[in-house]
C-alpha cells in the first residue's frame, strides 16, 4: 500500500496553500465521482490522483512557489515541471496513477501541459482533475489571481467547454455544478448562445 500520508505531511510542510487546495480537490473529485457511481475502488483511485494531483510542487523553489506576485514568463515555465516531476518523487507507483497526475494540465484542444494532448487521449480522471483544480483556483485565495464566486468560476469553466474554446469536458462542468448545488446551493443553467 503506498504511503499517501507520508506525502501528504511533506505538502503540508512545504507550502499549506497547495495542501488544502489538494484537499478540496479531492472532495470536489469524490462528490463527482459519486455522481458518476464509481466503484469504491474506481473513487479511491480518483480521490487519490487529486490528493497528490500537485505532490510535484515539492521540487518548486518556495521562491517560486510562494511568489506574492505574478510570475515572469520563466518561472511560469518552471512551475508547469511540477506535472513532470510526480514521476521523479513518486516512482514505481502505479503508472496509471502516475499518468493521470502527469495529464491534469492537459486540455481538450491540445492547449495544456506537459505533453499537449488533445481529446480522448487524457485519461477521463485527468479531466475530472482539470476541472475540479480549475474551479479551485477560481474560487481560492490565490495571490496572483482575482477570486470568483461560485458563479463565475462556473460559467468561466463552461465558457471554456464551448463557443470554439474546447478546454474542459462541457458534461464534467456540469455535473460539478450539480454535485455543488446539493449543498445549499441553487444550480445555475447556462445558456450557450
Ligand atoms: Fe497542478
């Protein structure tokens, strides 16, 4: 069994805004996976992939990482080796594991990171991850970037799923923004021109 905690600790260590970002990643991940019915074994799998989705930020300089302002062009370059990276600190993992958190940066049309994949060649989990860690970073406190409500992230991420900006997989927006609803929330429709 592989030691997740034992990770886990050293993300805590390292940088606290990457772990509990990790953190809702997951929770976003399980209730969508959930929804999906997923197998206990398919949602560990998920929640997993999404607990250590950044695991590779461990080799970020925290000069990099904790950066109060936005990045220049090379270290922006840098901080996308965190998906390459996993492979180095978590070797002789699961490669399936090890794929999907390499892919999390991919995008649908080829516009991602690291190795711009396109389609049906990133793994489905991976593009859970994308859209679960993109709703994150909209809505959390990060330095660089404005916070958007609920709302906005929800409509900027369908803004991305179609219109020509083919990013994240339209159907996994939606079915967050049903997973999230259910708590308290009311569901939001989009209307696409
Ligand atoms: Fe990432």
């Amino acid at each position: 069994m592989y030691n997740i905690d034992y990770y886990l600790s050293l993300l805590k260590k390292k940088d606290l805004n990457t772990y509990y970002h990790s953190v809702r990643v997951a929770h976003y991940s399980y209730l969508m996976g959930k929804q999906l019915k997923y197998t206990n074994e398919q949602l560990s799998f998920l929640v997993i992939s999404a607990l250590l989705h950044d695991i590779g930020k461990l080799y970020i300089p925290n000069s990099i990482l904790k950066k109060p302002n936005k990045l220049s062009n090379q270290e922006f370059l840098e901080i996308k080796k965190h998906t390459l990276y996993v492979r180095k600190i978590l070797k002789n993992w699961d490669s399936r594991l090890l794929n999907v958190i390499a892919t999390h940066h991919e995008r649908l049309d080829g516009s991602g990171y690291p190795y711009h994949r396109s389609g049906y060649s990133i793994p489905y989990y991976s593009q859970i991850l994308a859209v679960t860690d993109s709703f994150d970073a909209m809505t959390s406190n990060r330095n660089y970037n404005q916070i958007k409500s609920y709302y906005e992230a929800i409509y900027d991420l369908w803004n991305c799923s179609t219109q020509g900006h083919n990013l994240y997989n339209y159907n996994l927006v939606s079915l967050l923004n049903q997973v999230l609803c259910t708590d308290n929330q009311q569901k939001i429709k989009h209307y696409s021109a």
